[in-house]
C-alpha cells in the first residue's frame, strides 16, 4: 500500500464521521420552527443531539480503537434501518427508503471504512506516524 492511499484509508472514516455527525445535527434544527420558549427550546435542541452526542463519543472510541467504530457504526446504522422500516408512522415506502440510504447508508459506509482501517492497523499506523 502507497503511503498517499494509506493516509486516505486512515482519514477517511474520521472525517467522513465528523461530517455525518454535522449533517445529523442539522436535523435539530427544526426545533426552532416550533417556537417554544427558551427552556422548551433548549430542551428540545438537547433532545434531538443525542444521536449526535452518542456518535461523537463513538468517534472518540473508534479514533484508535476502529473496530469500536466498526461495530458502532453499523449497529447505529442497522437500528436505523430497523426504526426507520418498522416504527409505525405516516411514511411512504419511497420515504423510508430514503430515510434509510441518507441515514443508515453512511453509518454503513464508516462502519466498512473503519473494518478496513482495523484489518490494516498496524501497517497503517506506520504510514501516518
């Protein structure tokens, strides 16, 4: 393995999780649309960060420990698959579909990226250092 693709495949969980994790955060957002007081809206901005919360203190685990990240990631993914698929609510096949690729697709996606980072550990760890 190049050093220039080792480099890659060591970033590219990590920084592909910090953007995950932003783009799941924009979800909080909507709080603000329901115009609540400041408490309320404090509390519901909390509220909708936990994934995100619990995704950073995945990261944190996985950063040198990436088969944490692995079995994190895709778990995180699956029970999304799963909520997403059988929790009951006014959803169209088509939009769990796409709930599920936008959401799920990239857990998986860090998931595999930190299986391979794991299965190259120590000859990436040497790249990079």
């Amino acid at each position: 393995m190049s050093a220039k693709s080792g480099k890659l495949l060591f970033w590219a969980p990590r920084i592909l999780s910090v953007i995950f994790i932003a783009f799941l955060s924009l979800f909080a957002l909507d709080v603000f649309n329901e115009h609540l007081g400041f408490w309320p809206t404090i509390f519901g901005l909390g509220m909708h960060l936990i994934p995100s919360i619990a995704l950073i203190a995945v990261l944190i685990l996985a950063w040198r420990r990436e088969w944490i990240g692995s079995m994190l990631f895709a778990a995180a993914g699956l029970f999304h698959v799963i909520w997403a698929a059988f929790v009951p609510r006014p959803w169209s096949f088509s939009q769990r579909y796409i709930s599920i690729l936008t959401i799920a697709g990239p857990a998986f996606i860090i998931a595999i990226l930190f299986l391979f980072n794991w299965k190259k550990h120590d000859e990436l760890r040497t790249l990079v250092h």
